[in-house]
C-alpha cells in the first residue's frame, strides 16, 4: 500500500486531534453512597441474648436513655 500525501495529512491530523483531545481538562463528578460491608460470624450456631425491650419506655419523652455495654459472645 502506497501512502499518498492525502493520507498523510488524513492521519497527521487525527494523530493530532487525538493528542489534544488528551491534554483537554475536565471535571468528573462522582455520586453514591458508602455502605459498609456486613459482619460474618464464624460459627454456623450462636446464641444472642439481646436482653429485655419493652416499648412503653420509648413512649416517655426527654433525654436520651443511655445505652448498655458491648457485650462479646
């Protein structure tokens, strides 16, 4: 294949077009939300014992209640 000076000038200028287009400056937004990842549990059998909850104490207004203790199993 014989390059000819139209061909020549055909990707002389796509070579720089794409050159250009590279230097170009712009602006890339991401949204989302980070979630994080869920808990495993090692044992196929466990037992939780989340305590007692009885709901007319969440009907009393005020402070804040604190909460209980991290407890390991």
């Amino acid at each position: 294949m014989k390059w000819t000076p139209p061909r020549w000038l055909v990707a002389g200028t796509l070579l720089m077009t794409a050159f250009s287009l590279q230097a170009a400056d712009v602006t890339i937004t991401v949204n989302g939300k980070v979630v994080a990842k869920p808990c495993t549990v090692s044992t196929t059998h466990a037992t939780v014992d989340l305590g007692d909850l009885y709901t007319f104490s969440w009907s009393r207004r005020g402070p804040r209640r604190r909460g209980t203790a991290w407890r390991s199993i």
